[in-house]
C-alpha cells in the first residue's frame, strides 16, 4: 500500500537530523596520535560537550576543533576511559569509540573529573 | 559514584514534583508516565528518607518535569533522535528535561523501533542527579552516563545505593529485599 506523500516526507526528515546531531565515530577507530584525519574535530567537540576537552585544548583557541589527533585529545580520551570504567589507553579502540557512539546522559561528566571520584567498598 | 561539586543536598524528607502541562509527549499518555515517574521514584524513596508527593502546580512544585525539543533555553539544548537522552539538575533547582524527539517506551517494548528508549531507564538516572548524584564509572550502575538503545536498567545496584546512602542516610525502612538481585546489589555486599 502506497503511504501518503506527507508522512514519507516527515520520516526521511527526522533520520536526517539524527546523523546530523550524533555522529558515528566508527571511522575514527584506530587513529593514531599525529595524524590528521577528518572527524576529529567532531570528537573534540564530543569531548568538549561533557568536560574532557578544554576550549584552549582545540589548538586555536576557539570553539572550532582542529582535525589532528593530539596531545590533549590522547589525555583526554584516557580520562573519559577511566571515568566510564573502560581499559585506558588514550587510544581510540573499539570499545571506546562504540561508547562514544552510544545515547547518554546531558549531564557533563565534569564532576567526574574535577572531584575524583569515590571508589565504592566492596 | 560521585557528587556534584560541593555536594549540594536537599535539607527536606518530602519533595513536590509536577509535569509540564505544555511541554508533554502526544504519544504517551500522562498516566503512562507518571506511572514510570512514581515507580522510579518509589526506588529512590525505598532507600532514602525522602518521600516524593506529585502536585498539579508545575510552578511551585520541588522538581519539575518536561519533554523539550532542541534548544529550549537553558543553554544546554538537545539534540534530535538518540545522543544526548535527558538532563536533570542538581539540588535545589529541580529541574528534570527529556529530549521530546526520543523514541520513548514505557513498556519495555523495543520491537516497535531500533532507536527506542525506555523512559523508566532514564528517569530513575535523572532523579539521582536531582538528588545530588554525579555519574558513576560502574556500567552496572543506574548512575552510569551512558544507557544503549533498547536496553533497560532501571534497578538500583550497590553503587548508587551507597552514594545516596552518604547524603541522606538510611531510610529507617530499608529493606534490602527492595533491592537488586544483581551480584553487585547491596543485599548481596
């Protein structure tokens, strides 16, 4: 059965705005530090968005991110891997780059970093 | 787990929460969600002296809730299907906003879409913030920042039970029978 015109159209415009809000990172697994590869500016804002990358972390000081996976990014992936409980290797592996991939929480993580955190007696 | 930055708290046993009337979702009725609102409440409640009483008037109440899409003025705007779910603020704001253009499930039902979210999920995640509660690096954790598509995690385990414990000490009622089955629930610590 044909769907009216008007609901195909409504459909097409959401899944749009979803690629466009919550970018896959999977092509960014395995980049080394050094390189420059298209994409990682949009990790750093990534990162920015929940407290791990500092505005002045970007490289040029505003909010636009460069594309070169540096210093700041490799310490600052590592602490987002220590904070959500992943092995920390400042690199982008599999398991992290997924987890960055996944729906979450609006709430930075700032207070995750800031504090410490208390480890939970077992 | 961890706090927001100076531990902020509420100093009362009873906290007011009321619903937006304008920013509401037309797919889900008010009593599907304020069912999940009271079950998810009641979890918090079971383990903390602080006893939750929904009222009518959004404006006066504790905590107010809301379904909002995009930016919706409080500098922290949304961001279309999946990514960022919800956010809640810590105390004494009260604050507790849901991404409108979520695929929201009430029933645990994920067939219907692979980009469906179970709101009990995210609402018992958010009232922790709204208690004081920072994100936890326990995947286990209801505190934990990230929830998957079509996952629910809605029980309480040892790990947020123990950072609520810290603020607001025990519920003279607490019965660990209330808690988790799971290896790491606090009946079982």
């Amino acid at each position: 059965r044909n769907l009216p015109e008007e609901s195909i159209t409504k459909a097409t415009q959401i899944i749009h705005v979803s690629n466009a809000t919550w970018h896959d990172f999977s092509r960014l697994v395995d980049v080394q530090l050094g390189s420059h590869v298209s994409g990682v500016s949009e990790l750093k804002r990534y990162l920015h968005r929940f407290g791990y990358v500092k505005e002045d972390d970007g490289g040029d000081g505003a909010k636009n991110f460069s594309d070169v996976f540096d210093g700041p990014l490799e310490y600052a992936i590592s602490l987002y891997q220590q904070n959500l409980g992943l092995p920390i290797t400042g690199k982008l592996d599999t398991s992290t780059v997924t987890l960055m991939s996944s729906p979450r929480c609006g709430v930075t993580d700032t207070h995750m970093i800031d504090n410490g955190f208390h480890t939970t007696a077992h | 787990y961890t706090y927001f930055d100076g531990k902020p708290k509420w100093n009362r046993d009873t906290l007011t929460y009321a619903f937006s009337k304008t920013h509401k979702l037309e797919y889900l009725t008010s009593d599907d969600v304020k069912t999940v609102f009271r079950r998810a409440f009641d979890q918090w409640a079971s383990v903390i002296p602080v006893s939750f009483e929904e009222v009518d008037d959004y404006t006066v109440a504790d905590l107010k809730i809301g379904f909002f899409a995009g930016d919706h003025g409080d500098g922290q705007p949304f961001d279309g299907v999946l990514g960022t779910l919800a956010h809640a603020f810590a105390p004494k704001n009260g604050r507790l906003h849901l991404d409108a253009a979520e695929t929201w499930v009430v029933d645990g039902d994920f067939k219907e879409s692979d980009v469906a979210v179970d709101l009990e999920s995210v609402v018992t995640h958010e009232i922790g913030h709204l208690l004081g509660l920072g994100h936890s690096s326990q995947e286990s954790a209801v505190m934990y920042p990230s929830l998957r598509p079509r996952t629910k995690k809605v029980d309480l385990t040892v790990d947020d039970v123990a950072g609520v414990l810290k603020l607001y000490g025990a519920n003279p009622n607490l019965r660990f029978d209330s808690l988790t089955e799971s290896e790491d629930s606090l009946k079982n610590g």
